[in-house]
C-alpha cells in the first residue's frame, strides 16, 4: 500500500518536471513531434569541420576544439568545449592533434558526433 503511493507520487513528481521542463510546448501535442526528425540527424549529413584539440578530459567526457567554422550550428571559428558522443571517440586525442571532426547539438549539448586525427 505504502509502495503504491511512493509510486505514485514519483510518477506525479515526474510528469510534472517533465511538463515544467516542456514549457508551452506541453500545451500542443503537435509540437513534440517536430524534435523527431532533427534528433534523427547522423552524423553521415553533418559537415566535417577542421580543428585543433586544446584539450582532453576523459573523465567528464568532454573535449576542447580550437575549430573552424561549423555550418550546421551556424558557429564561427573559436576555442569551446564539446561533449563527446562515445568516450572512446576522446581515447587517440591529445591536445596540440589536428583533427576533422563531425559535431551536432544533442539534448542541447554540443557534441563531437565524429573525431578522426589528421595524417
Ligand atoms: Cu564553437
């Protein structure tokens, strides 16, 4: 009996942050139906970009990119951190490494979606 409640007011704690999270969207079912097809973006159509690692923390999985303009984000060249998409994308870079990489915005974080090192 006792569970059944806790149960139940977790799933109420939970919709409502879902909800407050949603905002306005909440209100238009329609809308939840847009981030379909942009979280479906592969890494195949993003567009590679140039640039320099300055930074790498596998603890946190998070790298730093002196890059190049990235078309699909609509960013300028500069120095920021990414969120990598897969650690062992983090594993063969070392600061100072020229490398092409793919990023993407995934559950509003930046992230390195692909990272090769140039030859
Ligand atoms: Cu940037």
């Amino acid at each position: 009996m006792k569970r059944t409640a806790n149960s139940a007011a977790t799933l109420a704690l939970f919709l409502l942050s879902g909800a407050a999270m949603a905002g306005p969207a909440a209100d238009n079912p329609k809308d939840s139906n847009l981030q379909g097809p942009a979280e479906a973006t592969t890494s195949a159509t993003l567009p590679s970009v140039s640039g320099t690692v300055t930074k790498v923390d596998e603890a946190t999985g998070k790298i730093s990119i002196d890059h190049q303009a990235i078309p699909n984000l609509s960013m300028d060249a500069m120095t920021m951190v990414f969120k990598a998409a897969d650690p062992d994308l983090l594993k063969a870079a070392r600061p100072g490494d020229a490398v092409t990489f793919t990023a993407d915005k995934v559950n509003g974080q930046l992230t390195v979606m692909t990272l090769k090192k140039d030859k």
